[in-house]
C-alpha cells in the first residue's frame, strides 16, 4: 500500500508521467502555522536539475497546498499537497519501451501488474519521493517548534571516497555549503571530482548517508516489533536504491565486546546520560533522550549511458543504450528525503507516546 | 503495538517472570496440516541450554497449540500458542532491583512505563522471541509445502572472526552440525574458541547472521513503503540486539558503480534470471524470483559477569557486578528468529500478491 | 483518521471552502478500465442543485482523475482524484461565524481543534462524501464487471411517508424516474408534495435508504468483528447524518421467534438457498450468496431557515436566523453515497476472500 | 482478522470445543490496577447457566490474567487473559455434524473455510464473546477509575414487550435485580414470562438491548469514517445475532422534522449543553458531552427445540431436531458484552483523543 504511519500517515500518489505527484498527510495536530514556503525550502533540497553532479533534467517541484490548511494552520483534516508534472513530454525513451532495464523495476512492476510505465519509471520513479519531503516538512517543523527535535543528514561516503565527521561540530549551513552535501570540504571537492567523472563516463555510483536526530524526547518507541530503530530501517530502506540500514554502532557491533559497547551511565545536572553512545541513542527499541544517529547505505544511480547488455519483453537478448539523463550519484538528493522519512517516524511515535502517557 | 503484519498477524504477550508467553496467529489459511512438534523443532534451536557456547540457564519452551487447529490441520481461526513458564523462581537478583544495567532497557523501560521488571528483563527479555519463532514456524511450513519457499540462516560473523560461505551449499544440515551454528567446520571451531574465552572472561561479543530465501514467487512486494526490503528490516531491526540490516550487494553497494552493480538479465528456459544478483532478490521492492539473501548485524550481549559502572535508579554511581547466567554471544540463538521473522514477512506478501492479483 | 479500507482503501481530503476536495484510492487491481465519465455518472447523482426539491446551490463537482490510470486502465498505483472547488466565494455567512448551529458540528470541532471552519462546514460540509461517491464508482464497475454484483439503494422514508417496494423488480431507471428516488411512483408523489412543503415553511425532515446487493460471491466476511454487516454498519453510520443502520429483518428481528426467523435451506439447481431471507445474506457474519438488503435511518438536515434558539461561542443566548440555502431533506442525496460506501465493503472484502482462499 | 481498535487492541482467539477461549489486550496504559476479580465479575453476568431463562449448560468462565500485569497493575506489556475450556466433552451432537442448521454458519464457514466445527459452532460460538467482555472490563474500569465514564446496558424489549425506561434513573443494582435484566419489574416478570412458555414450546425469541455512556469526555470520535457512531455500530454489528444499531433518535429521526430535532444549546454553570438529546451525544461524529444512548436489535436464539426442515451437507433434505441446550432468549446475556463493547470504543477514542490533542 501507499501509505506510511499510524498516527500520523501518509499517503502518497502520482507517477512520473501522469498529472502530479503528491500526498495526503492524515493525524498532524491542528494549529501548526505552516506555509507553501516552508514545504518548498525542503523541496527544493530534492529537486532534479539543482547542481552541475545532478541530473540535468529539470522537474517543477512546485507544490500546493490544497487542503487541511486555514489562515496559515493547520485545521486537524488532513493536508493534501500536489506538485502538479509540468515536463511530461515524452523525451525521447525509443528503445526503452521493449527492454527490461537492468538495475530497475521494469520487469518486476511488468510481472507484478500486468504492465509497466516506461516513460519515465512510473510510480518506481524518483520524482514519487518529493511527496515524502513534502510530508516530512511537516513533522519537522511540528518537532521543531514543539521538542526542539533537530534531524539533520548529510552524505559520508561516495564510491569509496568516506568522511569521518563529528557530527556535533554540524549545521544545516555546513552541509549545504556544497552540492554534494558533505560537510567535510576538502572530501566533499574529492567527492565531486570523481562524480564529475564517472558523469563523463556514463557510469554511476553509490554512496551512504549519515544522519543524526537530536533532542529526541526520551521514551520514544515499542519494546516490541515497533521499536524506533525498525521504524527507522523500514522507513529508509523504502527508499529508492537504499541497500542497507544501520544504527548506532550498526555493523561494527558484530566486532565489539560487551565490556566495551554497554555505554555507561551517569547522571549530570539531574539527567541520566550516558557516557558513549554505542546504542544510537536507543535502549530496547525506546529513546534515551542520546542523540539518534544511523546511516544508510544506497546502491549507484541504475541509469547510466554505458551500453548494457539485457533483454526485451520478449526474452530476446540487446544491447541497451540508455538515453535520457540521470544522476551520477543520487546520494546528495536523498538526503532531505532520509530526513523527511526521519521526521515522521519520530512523529508517529510522539503521537503515539502522547497517547500512552 | 505487539502485533506484526497485515494479512498474517502475529500478536505476541508474555514476560521472562510471569505465567506465560506465547503468541495468536491471525490470518493463515484453513487446511494446513500442523503439529506442536513442527513447532517444537524450530524452538528447541532457539532454546537457552542448548550447547556448551549459550546460557547454562534452562527454560522450558514446551509449547501447547491452545486453538485454531482441530484434527491436525488450521481452521481458519486464530492460532494461538503458549509456552507456560515453568523456571519463574526468582534468581538472585539482587542489585538488579535497583540498578540500571548498561545496554538494557531497564531505564528506558522505567521512563517510558513508570516501572519495570527487574525480574529477568519483563517484556524486554530475550525469552519473549519464542513466540516470534513459533509463529514463523507456521507460515514457514505453508511456504515450503506451497511454494517450496526455502529459509535458511546462518552465523558468518562473531567478532572479527568472518566465515565466507557459498550459500548455494549450505543445508540445515550443515548449519546445524556445530553449536555456533557456522557451516564453515573450521571457521565454526574458532568461533567457538573465541566465545569459550569470553566466557570464561565474563565477556561477550557481537556478530552478524546471514539468511537466505529461495524460490520466493516473482512479485511480492511492493513499489512505496512497504517494499519487501523495508518489511525485512523492520523485522529484523525489530529482533533484540540488532544494529543493522543489508540486504544484496548492502553497505558494499556505496562503494559499487553502476555499471558493476546492475545485474543483467538473461532468459534461460524460458525464466527471467539475472547473471549476477547484487540486487539480492528484489527490484524496485519487489521480488526477482532471485535469492533473497541479507545479513543482520547484532550488538554483544548486554549482559557480562564483568564489573560495570553505572547509576541506580536515584542518580547515584555504582558498580553493577552482573549475577546470573547468560549467553556470551546471542548470535546463534538469533538464528530461528531471523528465519522466522523472514517467513513471517514472506508469507504476508504473498497472501497481498493474492489479493490483488 | 480519514482513510476507510484494509486491502481497498480510500483516503479523503478537502473542505468546503479550501481549494478542492479528493480522494486517493489505494489497492485497486491493475487492468480495470475506468475513465472520469464512470465517476462523474455517479456524481452527478450526488451533486447538490440536481432538482427543485434539492439545495438551489450549485457546486461544480467536476473530477479529474490525476494518478493511477494509463490509457483508460488502472496500473495498480493510487489513483488520486480531483474536485477543484469554484463556488468558494463566500456566501453571507454573517452571523454564523460566531454562533453555534443547532444540530451542526461546530461546537464539536471548535472543543477539538481549537477552531472550526464557519465558511460551509469545513471539512464536516456534505462536499466531502463526493470523495467517497468517486471511490465507489470505481469498486462499483469492478464489482459489476468481475462478479456482476449489484448494488443499487433507493429512498423508502420520508418523514412518516413510507414505501413499500419489492426490491427484486427495482431499476436503477425506476429509482433515477423521480427526483425524490423512490420507485414507487404514487409514494414518490407524496414525498415530494412534503418536501416542497417543507421547503417553504423553513424546515426539514428525515428519511430512510434502503439498499439491494446482488450476486455477492458466497464466503465475504469475517468471523468475528469484521463481520459484513459491522464493517457496512461503520460505512453507512459514517455517513453525514446517518442515525441508524439495520440489515435483513433488523429491528424486526426482535420481535420475532426462532422458529419464524430461521431461514429454511434448499437446494436448486445445484446449489444451496434459503426459503426466505430474513438474514439478508449473511450468516455468522459471512456472506451466504442470498440478496443482501440494509437500511439507513438519517436525521433531517440540520440547516433551517426557521429561527432557533441557541448560544455563541462565548457561551451568549442568541437567535440563529439561519442563511444560505440548503437541502429541505438530504435523503434523496444521501442514495449514491449509501451505493458508494456498500461497494467499498464488499470490494475490500472481496480482496480478503482472495487472500486467503 | 480477529483484532479490534486501534490504539487500545483487542485480538481474541479460542473455540468452543478447543483448549480454551481468551484475548490479548495491546495498548492499556501501565499503572492501572487490575485483579482477576475484576474480569470475572462481568464475567459472571455473561456466562450460561445463570438463571433459570438462560441455557442449562454450564461453562465454566474461570478466567485466568496471563501477562501484562504485576504486582497488581498493568505494566504496559500486552494483557492475555485465558479460559480454558474444561466443558468440552462432546455432547450428543449426532445429526449436526452433518446438516447445516438454519440461522447458523454452519453454511457459510464450510464454504469460506472448507471445513466446520461443528461441536458447539467453533469459532462462532458465543462463547467466544467471553474474551470481549474480558477485554472490555479493563477499558471500564480504566475509563471510571480515570474519566468517571459510566456504562450501563439492560434490556428494553424481549419479543413484542417493550419497556419505556427513564436512563436517568437506571443503576447496576436495578438492571440486576431480575434475570431478564430490564430495570422495569413489571415488564421484566412479563418477559420472564413470555421466555419460560416459549422455552417448553422450544422456541426463541428476539429482543433489544439499550445502552448508556455517561460522562464521556467533550471531543472524542474522528470526523469522517471513525465517527464515534460509526465506530459503536461497528462494535455492536459484530456481536453474535445482532442485525440492527441506533444511536439517539435513531430511526425515529426519520419521522422527524429539523425544527423539532435539533437539540438547543444553552450555558449552564459554564458548560455547554443542550436542552434535549436526539443526537444521542455526538455531533459530526464527535462526542459532545451529552450522554450517549443507543439501541441494539437481536434476533432470535437460532438453536431451537422445535422441528426444522434444511438440508444435510450433500444438499439433501433433512429435519433437524435439535439436540443440545440452548438459551430461548439471548438478550439478557447480551448486555455485558454490549457494555464491554461499548467500553473498548470509547476507550480507543480516549486514547486517540490524547494523542493528537
């Protein structure tokens, strides 16, 4: 199904060559003060088109707001936001249209419903996540100005190109400061470099995304099933080309001693803290009140130029030679959508918190 | 919530201290032939006691199917399946009473619920996971007598001590053949040398479990959200002492190019494969008819004989010398929880494939 | 929360006075021909300004269809669709932005939210349930072209003027002959005779849909509590003004004996009926393939022209001289939205019996 | 599925020829003190045997508190209550094992599941009602212990009798001082009556069951689709035999006029009220704080003494005379498991309220 949450859903819909794409957001609090702009500033973060390593392609991201909003805040009825689709015109997808293209969902979607959409990927496409940013806006700016909650991503690794950032020393300035979303300078420009040049060369890469989410209220979470961290790893790896999940300490863990990953506790000015923070932040599936932290790992961008060796609906055997354009790294545009995704899963859980107090 | 899944539910209750735990399966199908035994098989792998490398701690998992099957076979009605706890004495807890123990949920739990059971970890304790592999004993038996869907896991990890195993020769079997549950003989010895150590160090270690599923139906899953990728990690992220989930190539994806990453397609008597299967089974969230295969990383047990600085639940520091017994490495306990969970999410995309094909 | 469904869900948005009002329907299978003349049909049933004994408003209910459909077909993606609202102009709405409507939802919405939208009714305005009428258009034509069910309701009550119709020799053109929808054309009479009465003198009246679904696949429903008639007991009693809800013999049924009530099983041309149908097709829940017939008390529209007593929101005794115009009996109105709402059950439990078959 | 609400979860399981019957309750806030006691007291009032107009057959409804609760007080863990079924011996169930009696689901479970319990009716049998009114004397208690919410059914018709009582004056001691439990003593004796001749005619009867929810907090229920009444109709319809809901006016509101129905606000002692309650305490589907008031309509026992045609499993014709031991009138039975029902909607809702206030 298309939608996401339990107290506070989504629901999203549109594909990339239909007449929109957007979302219903059902269960956010009434009195929120929420505008156009403070939906678009995240957009925009998402948006094809906005760097020389992004696709070249642009899309109109613009989004409406069309319902659930009255004089500037929310009303308790659900939000509905379209981005209407201004570029549809067919580009050029020729062979497209016969062949399974490897890496995508062509022949999946094609088993699965009888058909595909081969102008533009459909609803597997990339433009379907602008209305989980879109959504994500929301929670955060309720997180925001409620819990002071602050969710922040940014890229760590690109091919085998990896940051090591103290995530304390961050600001959204930081990592906006280059398109490559690394707030590491000097990496971010190694990084770029060689994006610039697979580009050049047809091919593509993958990468990782670090975030962290502060000021978390403690005792978020289910002890079972519905923990915080398995929120978190359904949300993000239902993001296109995500491939790995992993929080706190995550796939270091399987090399670490008991002695050495129990993160002690203490107490300073009246609040139980703890002096690492190998857990992420969670204890048991619940928030500590430490600081959220996890990463996810996303495949390279499956559009590439190089010729590529597959099938056509058929099962005869050709050469694919895409056309079209791509990114050569979708990890700096998936950033503002692992926030987004973030957001409402902390969301959900704080209604859900609020509920059982 | 305690209850997982859509179509096949499981609602799991129960506690380390109290009369019982056990689980009600809602939603599978009339007419599958079942037995308290086929239960038992797969709870007697994740039973404590069971080897020289777990807990010495026995516990009684006898299990009762108390409704939902009549004459051998399901009915259609709800499955519900009790193992009694029979060695509920109070251990010498002790400290425990008092202390929050580092790596557990004592203190998340007592934020969140205004208590918590000392006794053995309540509803956090690792005992609550029967009822998980007692459901997934049910939807793996349909699978394999259905479908022929196959689930099988396994360690490769523990520590830094790595196994590299070719999972197209694995069997039960195999798997079986040792007590840490690597089908690597000789990779398995190490493993147990280590954990043997630690042991009798008062220490512990992380490690990871890899699975793999075969002959999953072309199509389950799907394209937003519910992605099969996103359903498995939020089962497994939803284990006890889970960090991380990769599903194919994971977090080695980052590091891959496109034109490497991308699995071509290929037909061969008259089937849709793919030469390579770095995707893991699935594109765009849904199933290729290709291995399933991922890999689940574990913290090290919470638990350790060792001397630990901590608070009480006053604020003020003291020193937790951990009584009672427990497992140096939980990994290969963990593996017929990963299974299980696995054919859980299995099962219920296949009975949405169902609905709507 | 504004979603109704489990496997055929519908989302709704919109108020009265924001931009546009909508639904996004989730879990519809890929294939179904459908095209906005399907939904408008039914609209149009619906929309208010239809007759001289309806509202003399005049609200445009055009729908676009904006996702889900490629070439005439449904792809299995969420099909969102689309009523932009024209008349928003505001009315002369005066007094009502400070005053309590007797019968009216403000007062509750205000004690909920905080606020409540004056301007038409906000998202309580009768608008709405043009979402759930577009819905239903498309279970409708799946339902007829798969299965040929029939789903088909028809005014029986107005105030105290009763019909008496046999249902097996109803038409959708003996109910669409009058624009009361009663096809009884000498009661039909009658009942617009009072209305216009009504109309005139300021007030208003209640009435009764009764409504027919044939050929419904023996099997729908659940055991316990997602019963057919409780899941179309929730649909009809969610409708704007709904007081009652009863099916087969109803409140009848009370005052009848076992012996009477017990419909007779025989068997005809191989297969099994009952006698009579006092059920009205369903048994434990379960459908048993017999008619299923139900019918829906509602109260009279609580818009008057006449003057009433009632307070402000600081709690004042004023006198609510009612503007704007509106429905002297919504009755008429109300039969599309029972079809749509009856077509959303069976289609949703149509999917569940796939599921599990 | 046999799970309801959704924030605070019922999912009840258990045969009536199985090990036993019982629930899991999911979402009771921790804190709240419970004894079995407390559960077997509604119990008691809903179990066969109780009086001389109830079945002859006992069941023995001990229950027993499995988890969830400690030290005398829910933990927040899920709540399973258990009671094993010790009458299980199989009476002289000879013909039925295969005829399809009529006024049963029999039929319908054969054809839904392909099989039939057909040793006191399985999962249909009204035993199973045990585990929601298990369930739902948690959510009363919590609901007046918290809220000082009171629920209070009784019954207000057997057959043609029909009792005109004046809630206001109802209490628990008055709707139990008679077997037939209608607080009026004049009519009860002639129900009790018109019950004891039917029974030695082995015959049944119908009747209706009134319920009263005082003190429900100001804003409960969901605009749309989970409106309180929507939500009440959903719980009623899924009791065994009922087939008809009312709320407030109810169908009465049919007959009636706007000017006359709709209720008057007024101020008093700084609180809105109004002067009269035809909306029966909700308005667009929200609780106002009026009482709410509603009817449900049962049928006839369909086990009857009395001679009966149908026909056998091979679809030919046969009389059935009943064997087994049955109640001549459900209703009086029906009015803690109505109550229970009541008490789990408006406990949800509570919750809901909670979460997004």
């Amino acid at each position: 199904m298309n939608t996401f949450g339990k107290l506070f859903t989504i629901t999203t819909f549109g594909e990339s060559h239909g007449l929109g794409v957007g979302v219903v957001v059902d269960g956010c609090p009434a009195g929120l003060k929420i505008t156009e702009a403070d939906i678009q500033k995240e957009l925009n973060r998402r948006k094809p088109g906005q760097s020389s390593i992004t696709t070249s392609r642009k899309e109109d991201d613009k989004i409406r707001i069309m319902s659930g909003v009255t004089d500037g805040k929310t009303t308790g009825a659900p939000i509905m936001m379209l981005a209407e689709n201004r570029d549809a015109r067919s580009e050029d997808y020729g062979q497209l249209k016969e062949v399974y293209r490897p890496g995508h969902a062509d022949f999946t979607y094609e088993a699965k419903y009888g058909h595909r959409e081969w102008r533009g990927g459909g609803r597997a496409s990339a433009r379907t996540t602008l209305a989980q940013v879109a959504a994500g806006a929301i929670a955060k700016k309720y997180l925001k100005e409620k819990l002071n909650v602050e969710i922040l991503g940014f890229v760590d690794q690109v091919g085998e190109i990896k940051a090591a950032i103290d995530y304390n020393k961050l600001s959204l300035k930081k990592v906006e400061a280059n398109p490559v979303r690394c707030p590491d300078e000097k990496i971010a420009k190694e990084m770029i470099k060689f994006i610039t040049a697979l580009k050049s060369g047809g091919d593509s890469t993958g990468g990782a995304v670090f975030a962290i989410i502060k000021n978390v209220p403690l005792g978020l979470g289910s002890p079972v099933f519905d923990k915080l961290p398995a929120d978190l790893a359904k949300a993000m790896m239902g993001i296109n080309a995500a491939k790995g999940f992993e929080i706190g300490s995550g796939f270091r863990a399987a090399e670490m001693r008991g002695s050495e990953h129990n993160d002690r506790f203490y107490t300073t000015k009246g609040k139980v803290r703890t002096k690492t923070n190998f857990a992420g932040g969670v204890l048991g599936g619940i928030s500590t009140g430490e600081d959220i932290y996890f990463r996810v790992a996303f495949k390279p961008t499956s559009t590439i130029a190089k010729a590529q060796d597959t099938i056509d609906r058929r099962g005869k055997q050709v050469v694919l030679k895409a056309a079209g354009r791509h990114d050569p790294c979708i990890v700096p545009r998936a950033v503002p959508i692992v926030e987004a995704m973030a957001a409402l899963v902390i969301m959900d859980h704080y209604l859900q918190w609020k509920a059982y107090k």
